[in-house]
C-alpha cells in the first residue's frame, strides 16, 4: 500500500492535514485532518508497505498491543480508501 502521488501532510498549529497538491486539488477539493496517529501512519504510508510492517511501526512507536493495532490500521486503510487515496 502507498499513498497516492499529489498529497502532503502539513503539521498546521499543532494539527496535521493532508493536502491536496497539483491537479489532485480539483479533483479531490479538500483536505483532511489527521490524529497524530494518523500522521504517523501516513508517514509510514509515503512508501509502499505491508500492514504487518503498520502493525510492527505502530506497536513499537505506541503502547498497543498487535490486535489494537491491526483494528486501527484496518479502519485508518478502510477510510483511505473511500477517499481514493491509495494506490
């Protein structure tokens, strides 16, 4: 999995967004807030990766055990996905 090509994280005011870059603006005409969780995943994300290497990152980056975390990456990918942001 990959984040598709034309979005950047920006951290704003203590806030991270995903941006629209390039032609990606007048197609996808917003942006979306992150937790810093999701950055983090995001970030992971920028390259192509395998959930298990999510899970791995995120059970050693945060206290969750490997089943929170999988839960968790399934609905951060679930919703990625339904904003056709993915590759």
């Amino acid at each position: 999995m990959k984040i598709k090509d034309g979005f950047v994280l920006k951290a704003i005011a203590g806030s991270y967004m995903v941006v629209p870059l390039g032609s990606q603006v007048s197609q996808f005409g917003s942006i979306i807030k992150l937790t810093e969780t999701g950055a983090f995943l995001w970030d992971k994300l920028s390259e192509n990766v395998e959930k298990s290497e999510l899970v791995t990152a995120l059970t050693n980056e945060y206290d969750v055990d490997e089943a929170r975390a999988s839960a968790d990456i399934d609905k951060f990918i679930e919703k990625l996905k339904i904003a056709d942001l993915l590759v």
